[in-house]
C-alpha cells in the first residue's frame, strides 16, 4: 500500500526530529539517558503534530525528558524549519508512550502465569482398561463392516 502524504510526514518528522534531538542539541540532558522518539502523529491540516516518546528509566527521568522537550518545543521547531524540509512546521506536542511499558507489563503476567501453571500438580492421565480397549475394537470393527456394506451396494 503506497504511504499517504500524511504517513510520509509523519515518518520524516519522526526521523528529523530524533536527528536533531542525538546530533543538534547541546544540552546533556538530552544524551543521558535513552531517549527515542516511537511515533508522530499529525493531524489532517498538518498544523498540529503530536511526537510520542519513549524513556528507559524511572518515572522521574520520563518525567524530565518530557518537560526538557516541552521547553525546547521551539528550538527544535526552529531546527525542522532550517532543514527546509517543510514549508510550515507544525506545532509539537510531546507525549509519553506507555506501550513499551504496557508490554513489559503483559510478559510479566503471561510468564508469573506460567510459572504458576508449572507448579500447578498436572492431573494424571487414567489408564484404560482391558474391557475398555475391547471394547473400542469392537466399535472400530463395526464401522468397517458398515463401510463395506455400503461399497457393496454402490457397486451394485
């Protein structure tokens, strides 16, 4: 499926912006630390974008990575538009994205699951009984006699 003007904005401004945040930013707050930018969305008159980040560290480091890029919201305006990639640069918002965090979560429990199901006694598996494997025979015997009843009459 061919990408949209909108998705081919998105995915370049995803890709600047990360650019200019590891190579522009001089500020060391900016390199300590992981930070990624995961996704942007744009709205439909391209005016407004929301850039959604991904922090590895504490809820106060997250919490400080999204307020150092709320207050350099201009500067890096002012950097997307030096690119001269755009012709108006819309609006930043910046947003936490709580997915990794959300799949982190969902292993956690899928695994403390598996554990549980390991420790879990296994109910056993009862044998059969002679009378019943007859008696099984038995029944597999009669389908085959049907069977052959049944060719014999379609050759007739």
């Amino acid at each position: 499926m061919p990408a949209t003007r909108k998705q081919r904005l998105q995915d370049q401004l995803r890709e600047v912006l990360s650019e200019v945040i590891r190579r522009e930013m001089r500020d060391p707050r900016f390199t300590d630390g992981l930070l990624t930018i995961t996704d942007v969305e744009v709205t439909t008159d391209y005016k407004n974008a929301t850039v959604f980040i991904s922090v590895l560290g504490s809820e106060d480091a997250k919490r400080d990575k999204l307020n150092l890029l709320r207050g350099a919201n201009g500067v890096l305006r002012e950097e997307l538009k030096r690119s001269k990639a755009y012709i108006n640069v819309p609006s930043l918002t910046f947003k936490y994205d709580d997915t990794i965090d959300r799949g982190s979560h969902m292993f956690e429990v899928l695994e403390q699951v598996k554990r549980e199901d390991a420790a879990r006694p296994q109910p056993v598996a009862e044998e059969s009984t002679d009378a019943e494997k007859v008696e099984v025979e038995k029944v597999e015997v009669e389908k085959v006699e049907v069977e052959k009843v049944e060719v014999e009459k379609e050759a007739a």
